[in-house]
C-alpha cells in the first residue's frame, strides 16, 4: 500500500469488531512506533499495552465513560520517561515525540488492516493506577486499536491552498 493511500485510509474507528488483533499484526504496530524519530533520538516513549476485557473497560471509565475505547480489542497507553527536554525552538520535545510514535502505529495499523483511535480525553491519574505506570511517566494519550467495525467516513478537510503557503505567511 502506498504511504498517501494510508494517510487516506485512516480514521478515527469508534466501533470495532469481537475479534482478536492477531500477535504479529500488534508487533507489527509496536515496531512501528519503535522506529519513530524522536528529539536527540531519547525514544523517551513507552507503552502499556491492554488486551484484558477487565482492564479495557476500567480504562473506557478512565476516558471520559467513552464506552467504545472498551470495545476495542487492545487499547495502548503511552507515555514518556522523560518531560523536561526543551528543543531549541521552545517546545517540550515529549508530547512531539509521542504524537509521531503513535502516529506511526497508526499508519502501520491501516498497512495491517486494522483501526485505530486517537483518545486524549482521559483522566491521567485514573490511567495510571489502571495500568500500574508510575508517576514519574507522563501519559501522553491512549489508541485503541482493533478491526474496525464501521466503513471509513469521508475526511472534511481544508484545500490545501487554505493550510500551506510558499517562502512568506500569506493567509
């Protein structure tokens, strides 16, 4: 599959089928994010990976009562060791990394044939006593990640014209 094709494939699955994400298929994911680019290449990320229906819905709970996080078949906790790098251009170098990780896993995700959601709305606390993650990490956001259940929907995106200009601001 093309890299665009993916990109295009991709969206926020909320409905998800019964059925297992096969070994290879989360390892497949898993090395995705583990090749992702990080700031100096700390690859501060870490990820608790959730496949037991006890502990997904416990995190559903966590997530807002967002029931569907409960359905997916696996559900991935990230965080980061490290939060006090700041780059040279004044940000914090964790959320960055992490966004590319987990959007490296989900791309990978749609190569599997698998969905993915993004979950930002969560209680960081509640997910860390969930999952047993000390307080010293920085959870960063949850994936649930399965078979989607649903078709893809259209994506309502601005032209490009309306994103992106050349050599000066021009919007």
């Amino acid at each position: 599959m093309a890299l665009l094709n993916a990109i295009r494939d991709r969206f926020s699955v909320r409905t998800y089928r019964d059925c297992p994400v096969e070994p290879a298929k989360l390892d497949a994911v898993l090395e995705a994010a583990r090749l992702a680019p990080s700031a100096r290449n700390v690859q501060e990320w870490r990820f608790v990976v959730a496949q037991d229906a006890a502990v997904r819905r416990a995190l559903a709970a966590a997530a807002s009562n967002q029931a569907f996080v409960g359905t997916a078949p696996v559900v991935i906790a990230a965080g980061s060791v490290l939060t006090d790098y700041v780059m040279r251009g004044g940000q914090l170098a964790y959320p960055i990394d992490l966004a590319i990780a987990l959007e490296h896993m989900a791309l990978q995700a749609v190569e599997e044939g698998l969905g993915t959601c993004w979950i930002g709305s969560f209680q960081e606390g509640s997910v860390r006593q969930i999952l047993g993650i000390p307080a010293a990490v920085r959870i960063v956001g949850l994936m649930t990640l399965g078979y989607p259940g649903e078709p893809p929907r259209d994506k309502n995106r601005l032209p490009l014209d309306r994103i992106a200009c050349r050599e000066r601001w021009a919007f």
